[in-house]
C-alpha cells in the first residue's frame, strides 16, 4: 500500500514539474499532455529560434505570463519550439511562425486561436475575456483605480440600475471587444471619485486627453463607434505591436509622416502631425513610421521613397483597391497637412501613381519595356495587340517565367502587329489597371475599344501562342471576371524577400494557381489580423480564418518553406 502511495506521489511530481522561462511554461511532446491536465487553460505559442517576429514577440509574451502570475491567475502561458517538436507542430497545423492558440478547460483537440495584438495587455485581456465574463464589477475604489492604472485603455460603465437597458447595450459592445477591459460599477463613492454624476461610459486612456465619455443613444453600434474612435492616439507609431490596432479599426484612411527618430527636429515634426490630427479624429488615422528602421524600408519602397527623401507625408485609402496620395509641397508643418487633408476629404486630390523613367531602348529587345509614363501610348495604340506580363523582381514566379516570355517576345519581332512587354508592377502603377498577383498577364487588342483582356491559361509556350493566335480567346477572360481558385496554398520560399526586412527567412504566399500575392508577405493564417498584407479582398484561401484587409506590406509571421 506505501509503495502504490509513494508511485502515485512519484508521477504527481513528475507531472508537475513543467520546466519554465521568464514563467513561461517550456513544451514538449513529452509533456504537453501533463501540462493540459495541471493547468486546463494555457495559451501557447508555437515559434522556431530563427524567427525574428517569435524574438520581438519573447518581452511581451514572458511579460503577460508574468502578469497572470502575479494576480494568481489560473490561466498559464507556454511555447513550444516547433523546430524541435515537428510531430506537436503537425498536429496542431502549424504552418507559420509564430503561431498561437488556446487550449481552454484541458480540451487539446480543438483551440481558439489567439486573435488580437502583441503586447502584454493585449494579450492578457483577451485571455480573461475568453475565460471570464466580458465585464466585471466594481465594487471598490480601489478596484477602478486598480483598473485603469494597469491598463493603456479600460472602459467603465456607470450604470445605477445593473440591469438597465443601456447596461445591457453596453455588456454586448463589451462581448464584441477582445483587447481592451470592460467594467460597470453602480457604486455611489466610484461614481464621485471620477466625477460622473449620471449613467454613462467612460473610456481612460494613458494618452492625449486621458478620458473620454460617451455621449449619445445608448446602443452597441454606437458604444463601438466610440471606443473605435477613441482607443488610439491622435498620432501613433507603426510597429509590429501596433499593426493589429492599426489596421483592425474603422478607420481606412491613413496619412503616415516617414520621419526619422533620431533627427533633431523629430519632436518639431511630431508636434505639428499631432495639431493637425486634432481635426480629423476619426476620419484619418495620424500614423507615423521610422524611416531608419530596417524592417520599415519595405513600406518606404511600397510608397516609392528612400530613406534620403525623409521627412516625408503620404496618404493612403484601404478600401477594395488601395490609393495612394502624395502632397502638393514638402513643408511638414501643421497647416500645411491640415490643407492636404481637408483636399482629400472633400474629394478633390488625385491619385498619386508612380512611374519609372521611359528607358531609352525600351523597345529594342524581345519583350518591351512599359512604365507608368509610356504605358497607355503603347498598350492602347489601335493598331497593335499587346500581350502585357506585371511582375515584381523578388517574384520566384516571375523569374520561372521569364525565359519563357523572351522566347515569346523572339516569336513576335520589332514590326509585327503584336507587342510582348513586361512592367515593374513594384515601381510603376496604372489607375486604369489594377494588379493584385504576380506575375498578372493581360492582353490588349488592338482597336479603338481599349479593351483588356486576363490571360488564365497554362504558363507555357504553347498556351501563349495558342491565346494570341486565338485573339485571346482561348485561355482569356475578360477582365475583372477571372476565377479565382480555392485550395491549398503553395509556399514559394527559395526567391522570398528577406532583404526587405532584415529577417533570416520568409515566404511569400502564394495561391493554387501559382500567383505571388501583390505586396504581402507570407503571415500566419489562422491570425489574420496581425498579418500585413494587400491581396484583393475576393481571394480566398481556405487557411485564413476571418476577413482579409487591404494593407500597406511591413511585418507579418514567417512561413514554414
């Protein structure tokens, strides 16, 4: 009988004993199981040693296990390094790094995926809401201040009646909102410590005016509208910590000052970004990007400037096709981006496109040179058919085709009536032709119709040729009616552009029918949200769970290759 006692003693304290870094749980396969069944809630993160989102994700992450530690919390924080544990990685479908899920009440074989931002708080509040009541109760001032001091953004709803209507509006706003606490009092000594003197909502923030209050119909779509507008800062930075909130919001429209932190005159710049944003709250969101950061230089090159062009203003709408905006003069101050703002507002800015210069043999060899300021002379000439590849020069898939697109361009010489030209889609755009893949093949005939055709067929010699001879017919589509194929994704990892962003390894997504996705990068996706990506809102892929978004490309997970 002791020596049964003493096994079970044994195995209990082997169980027990889930080794720990920075109060981070350290998973294997040996023993995750054990871990479920000492700790039924645990979120954890799958993440390779390389990754470079899985380094600036370890501060946050260890922090926000601590936090939970330190209030006794039950709920845990754990990593596995899916490197190492490749069979646990499999079997929880681990396809990017990092990945992060949620194991709630022991259960292993179905957990939610951690969907909202990269720090601390925000992971801590997501988690409490996934286990607790989506608004808790204060009873004591000490309770509310305890709140609001621990966190970058907490809500209060100060409601007499618990059970009123507008109470009840408010606890489902709260249910619809993962990364900010959610609190209602009724108590008489909180309602005079913060100086509310009736039903209301009160959002304390640690920036710019320090606490709003709502004031309107008590409904959920209204209470959201609220928060929405007021959860941010009048400027914030892009990082990859406030990407989520970025582009999670209502708000599509970003002006983003390109500045560099450590210029003498940044706080100057800052200053005047920040009195101008005061005019146009939740209409524009005020962003600005370090233009010296590494990781940022694709976001610079998406907008078609260099770091030597810094200071600089863009503007840019993410609605169903991206665009972007340049102001007229290059004064950074106050007045100046209020005018340019309030020109984009009333509808009276044009579209900034960038172009290349017209390379002076652009027609001397097999395939043509088009960019933005020869593209519509050429691919709209009535008397030619135009047969038009838009690729990008890190594509992998570009570069596999174009051996094939010079045998093409050799198959119809300098005085035919059909021209093989290629574009840059990276340093060229075109208002009337919008690419979202690459490489993105369009054929316009001749005539005074100016009609575009896509090309779907097989990227081969013989397709080519069989579409053109055919007056694009065969293998063609009329444009804007492609299909777009669902299925699995195909990893295209040895032409990624790592160079872009400082990182060792990245992949781009690609979809079935073997297109690159137009500036983005591959991410993780199950968590869209902290993905950075600008692919047309049509596309589906079975993997992503949740809308896709227009974005401007920057930081996003790593793709296992």
């Amino acid at each position: 009988m002791f020596k049964l006692f003493l096994l079970c003693a044994l195995a209990v304290a082997v169980r027990s004993e889930v080794p720990e870094e920075d109060d981070v749980l350290v998973l294997k396969k040996s023993n995750f199981e054990e871990a479920l069944q000492a700790h039924p809630n645990i979120l954890v993160e799958f993440y390779a040693p390389w990754c470079g989102h899985c380094k600036a994700l370890v501060p946050e992450y260890a922090k926000a296990a601590g936090m939970l530690k330190a209030e006794g919390s039950a709920i845990r924080l754990g990593k596995v390094d899916a490197t190492e544990e490749t069979e646990l990685a499999q079997e929880y479908g681990v396809r990017g790094y990092p990945t992060i899920k949620f194991f709630k009440g022991g259960d292993k074989e179905a957990p939610k995926e951690y969907s909202a931002g990269r720090q601390a708080d925000d992971i801590v509040n997501w988690l409490k809401k996934r286990t607790g009541p989506a608004v808790t109760s204060l009873t004591e001032v000490t309770e509310a201040e305890a709140m609001i001091a621990n966190n970058e953004v907490a809500i209060i709803g100060f409601f007499k009646e618990a059970e009123s209507e507008d109470a009840k509006a408010f606890e489902r706003a709260a249910e619809s909102i993962d990364e900010i606490p959610f609190a209602v009092t009724s108590d008489e000594a909180i309602f005079s410590k913060f100086e509310v003197s009736k039903d209301g909502i009160v959002l304390f923030k640690k920036f710019d005016e320090g606490r709003n209050t709502f004031d309107g119909e008590m409904t959920k779509e209204n209470i959201l509208a609220f928060i929405k507008t007021n959860q941010l800062p009048l400027v914030i930075e892009f990082t990859e910590q406030t990407a989520p909130k970025i582009f999670g919001g209502e708000i599509k429209s970003h002006i983003l000052m390109f500045v560099p932190k450590t210029a003498a005159d940044f706080e100057d710049k800052m200053t005047e970004f920040k009195k101008a944003a005061e005019g146009f709250k939740g209409k524009i969101l005020f962003i600005f990007i370090d233009s010296e950061v590494e990781d940022n230089q694709r976001i610079l090159e998406f907008f078609g400037l260099k770091k030597e062009e810094c200071p600089a203003i863009r503007l840019i709408t993410l609605e169903d096709e991206m665009t972007k905006f340049k102001p007229d003069s290059e004064l950074i101050n106050a007045e100046s981006i209020t005018a340019f703002c309030t020109r984009f507002t009333e509808g009276k800015l044009r579209p900034h496109l960038m172009s290349q210069d017209i390379p002076e043999d652009w027609n001397k060899t097999p395939v043509s040179v088009l960019v933005g300021k020869n593209f519509e002379e050429v691919v709209f000439d009535p008397t030619k058919n135009v047969f038009v590849e838009f690729y990008a020069p890190w594509c992998g898939h570009c570069k596999q085709l174009a051996p094939i697109w010079d045998q093409l361009g050799e198959k119809y010489p300098e005085g035919s009536d059909t021209i093989i030209a290629k574009m840059d889609s990276t340093a060229n755009e075109i208002e009337s032709v919008k690419v979202h893949s690459f490489p993105t093949l369009k054929y316009f005939p001749a005539g005074d119709e100016r009609k575009v055709i896509d090309y779907n067929g097989e990227r081969t010699m013989e397709g080519f040729t069989k579409f053109l001879e055919s007056g694009g017919k065969d293998g063609g589509a009329p444009a804007g009616e492609e299909e777009e194929e669902e299925g699995d994704l195909d990893l295209d990892v040895s032409e990624s552009p790592a160079s872009m962003f400082g990182v060792g390894r990245r992949c781009w997504l690609t979809g079935t029918d073997g297109r690159s996705s137009h500036s983005s990068h591959g991410s993780e996706f199950q968590n869209i949200r902290n993905c950075i990506i600008a692919i047309k809102p049509s596309y589906k892929y079975p993997e992503l769970d949740g809308p896709i978004v227009n974005v401007y490309p920057a930081h996003c997970g790593e793709l296992i290759g």
